[in-house]
C-alpha cells in the first residue's frame, strides 16, 4: 500500500497544482488578478487540494482498476468579467489547465529517455511514477475538456457558442457535476440492469486517454 501511494502521490500533486496554478496565471495575463491576490496562482500543492476529488476520489478509482480517471482541485476564482477580452479570455483560461496537463504528460515520455541516468535501485520506482503522471495528465486533461460546465470543455464551449446557445449552456454549470456524476455512474448500473451497454462516456475517456498517450509516446521516440 505505502509503495502504491508512493508512485501515485507525486504524480496526482503535480497534476493538480500544475492545471489549477495555469489558469490563474493565464488569467493575470489577460486581465483578472484575482486569483494572484488570493494566492493561487502557486506551485503550493496544499492551496489547491481538495481532500476528497484530489486524493480520495482519484484512489479509489485506482483501487477499483477503474477505465478511467478523474478527480478534481480547489476551482482557482476567475472573474471573467475582468479580462481584457471576457470570451476569448474564457476560452484560454479554461484551455491553459487541460493545455498544462498535457505538457506535464510530454515532459513525463520526455523523461523516460533520461531513466538509465538513475541508480538501478530507484529507477523501476521512477519508471512507475512516470508512467502514472503521462496517464494521469492525459486523463485529466480529456476528462477537464469534455464539454459540460463547469469543467474546462464546457467553459470553452461556452466562449464558442453564439451569444443565444452560450447563455443556455452556461446555466447548466450548477448541475453540471451532478449530470456527469449521472452519465460516468448511474447510467451504466441502468443500461446492466436492462441489457445495454451506456457506459459510453467511460469509453470515449479511455479511448482518447489512449489514443492521445500512444501519440506522445511516438513524438517522444519511445515506440518505433
């Protein structure tokens, strides 16, 4: 158990505070200061922890040998309203966390050519921290870009969509998580009980985890 937290904690930390830290960051550059004046705009894990979506939610999921993974930080306070230019500031803003994830996942292949440099007793341990945080960062990444409020897909949906349809979809943000909750969990119990297979938003997850981590691995050079 403590060598399964071992190779996970790192991973999960720096994933989280990464995303949560860029959009901050990217919002002070065009506009907001608002999570710079709170303090989130911090490489800090402890300000962006949430203890149930940034540690217990993605373990048990782990444990479960779940398809897929997710969980989620502390949201970093944006006032889009205070960007330069409040749609297309949305959209970046929401991009920089999901955009953040997937260069820490490029560093991560990037990293791997770099294992023989390490003492042979630690490199298996850093082989498996490693490959957790290139799967963790493109799951999180394809999980934040699904395209619901509040998460980062449906933000930048919300900042495409003509004025009519952007407004509609924005009022669904404080039933968002409940709808997806419904979609990853009770649809599926519903379609075993009658014979079917819903589990499609599990499915696309992992479909795209995988597809986006072969793609990384062959950029890198680490398949042929």
């Amino acid at each position: 158990m403590a060598y399964q937290i071992s190779i996970w904690l790192l991973p999960v930390l720096i994933a989280v505070t990464f995303h949560e830290a860029a959009h901050g960051f990217v919002a002070r550059l065009l506009g907001d200061d608002t999570a710079w004046r709170l303090g989130r705009v911090s490489f800090n894990p402890l300000k962006h922890i949430d203890p149930f979506g940034t540690v217990l939610l993605p373990g048990m999921l782990v444990l479960l040998h779940s398809p897929f993974l997710f969980g989620y930080a502390k949201p970093v306070p944006v006032n889009f309203r205070a960007l330069r230019h409040p749609r297309s500031g949305m959209i970046l803003v929401a991009a920089a966390g999901p955009g953040m994830n997937l260069v820490l996942a490029t560093l991560s292949c990037l990293a791997f050519h770099f294992v023989d440099a390490v003492p042979a007793a630690a490199a298996q341990w850093l082989i498996e921290n490693l490959e957790n945080a290139l799967l963790l960062n493109v799951a999180l990444a394809m999980f934040n870009l699904l395209p619901l409020p509040p998460l980062d897909g449906g933000r930048i949906l919300v900042g495409l969509l003509p004025e009519p349809l952007a407004i509609a979809v924005s009022k669904l943000e404080p039933y968002g998580f409940p709808i997806l909750i419904g979609l990853l969990f009770v649809l599926p119990m519903v379609g075993a009980q009658i014979g079917f297979n819903l589990d499609f938003i599990a499915r696309l997850l992992a479909t795209s985890t995988r597809l986006i981590i072969d793609g990384l691995l062959r950029v890198t050079g680490n398949v042929q």
